[in-house]
C-alpha cells in the first residue's frame, strides 16, 4: 500500500475591505446613498474576511450611524480605525467591533499620514489599549515597519500591528529596500507573539510580492477595490439607464 504523504502549505491570509470611500461618495452629495452598510454586504458577497472603517473625529465619511448599522448587519468582522482618544475608544466600546486598529489622527491629512508613534505617544495611547483590550476587543497598532514601534506595541499589549505599506507603494525605485525591511520588521513582530498585518497603498500589483514572500497574515484594503469597482460597475450601471430612457425612445 502506497501511503501519500502531502504537506500542503496553508497559511489563512484575510482580507479586511475598507469601504471609507463609498461613505466619502455619499458626503460629496451630502445624500444618503451610496450606504456603506449595504456596499458591505456586496463586499462580503465578494469573499471578503472583514469591513474596516475609519470613524474619524470630524466624520468626513463613515459616522456613527453606519459603525452601529454594520455591527448589526455584517457577518465577517468589524475592525474600526480610530485615533485612541477618549470618544472613539468609548464608541469601541460600546459598538465591540471585533477589532480596533489604533491610527494617527491629523485634521489636515487627506488620509492617514505615517505610523503611529507608539514610542512617543507610549503613555498617551496606554489606557485606551488597556480599556479596548478589557471590553475583549482585538488591538491592532498601525506602525511603521520600525522594531522600537514594533516593541513599543507589544509592550503596550496589542495583539496585531498592522504595518504601514505606504513608503512602499509610493516609492518604486526602492521597493526591494523598503520590502526588506518589511521582512525583517514582519519577522520580529512574530517573534513578539504578533499577528502581521499590513496597509495602506496596496492594490492589485504591488500586494504580490509582499504575498510572496509572506510577510503578513492579514490585509487592509481600501481606496484601490472602491476605485476598481467604480470601472468594472460603471459600463452596466450606464447600461442600465440607458435601457430606462431607450422605453421611451
Ligand atoms: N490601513 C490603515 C491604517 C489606513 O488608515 C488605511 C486608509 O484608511 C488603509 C489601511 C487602507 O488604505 P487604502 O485605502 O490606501 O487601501
């Protein structure tokens, strides 16, 4: 009897979609569609593991409104991107999304700037990572591919650091460089007892290598799905209003 022995690498990576910008549609019209909450559901129809939002201070797109919605509504889990600040980690704690990943807030920035300083910032962020963990919320840290922020977030007891990928996508002539140090970064965070994550920047090209050579178990994604889904819907969605005004042609 011939016995096969097969030993399949199987590492579960997810893919957490941030749907920020369908909210941030919606705020240009000031109407009530697109709705995140209902982009949700088609986005967890599309495969996707979790929906992240950014609830920020000034609301300029997801609002309290669509975080209580999708804690009700959505099947795969909730991660809120937040500043740690005392209203937001009161809002997390009310609402319990499964995860919270800890951001840098900046009134000015387009969008998030840089990777928590969680060297500097240590004391600060310290009782609302104790407060998320006690309401049993995963804590994730959105930190540069740097070992003392990598530290400083094990130390302060989160479970997941999310490495920023924004240097890496931006800068194309270093992107070995920037990849090796992400590497390195993503090595030591396990070593930590961390849980690898990485976002910001990412698409449908530039994630391959960092699959490629496994350097996170988790995957933000925002801007580059709502910005495809915009071109792959936009020909049936003027497909169907044509249809509309050819009735009464
Ligand atoms: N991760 C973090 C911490 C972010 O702030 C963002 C942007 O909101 C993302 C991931 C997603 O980035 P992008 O929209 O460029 O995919």
């Amino acid at each position: 009897m011939v016995i096969f022995s097969l030993k399949i690498r199987h590492i579960v990576r997810t893919l957490s979609v941030n749907i920020d910008h369908i909210a941030t549609l919606r705020q240009a019209r000031q109407a009530d569609f697109p709705d995140p909450v209902q982009a949700a559901i088609m986005v967890e129809l599309g495969g996707a593991d979790g929906i992240t939002v950014h609830l920020r201070k000034d609301r300029r797109h997801i609002n309290e409104r669509d975080v209580e919605l999708l804690r009700k509504t959505i099947k795969t889990e909730l991660t809120i991107e937040m500043a740690a600040t005392e209203e937001m980690t009161r809002i997390a704690s009310r609402v319990r999304p499964e995860q919270v990943t800890l951001v840098p807030e900046l009134k000015t920035e387009v969008t998030t700037s840089g990777g928590l300083d969680v060297v500097k910032r240590y004391s600060k962020i310290k009782p609302f990572a104790q407060r998320l963990k006690r309401s049993g919320i995963r804590v994730s840290m959105f930190v540069e591919p740097v070992r003392a922020q990598i530290e400083a977030a094990a130390r302060l007891g989160a479970d997941v650091v999310e490495l920023n990928t924004d240097r890496y996508c931006r800068e194309k002539n270093r992107r070995a460089e920037i990849l090796g140090e992400m590497e390195n970064a993503a090595g030591f965070a396990r070593e930590l007892g961390l849980v690898v994550h990485t976002g910001h920047g990412l698409d449908y090209m530039n994630i391959v290598p960092i699959l490629e050579l496994d350097i996170a178990e988790g995957f933000s994604i925002g801007f580059a799905i709502v910005a495809r889904a915009l071109m792959v819907g936009l020909a049936e969605a003027v497909a169907e209003m044509k249809r509309i005004v050819e009735v009464y042609s």
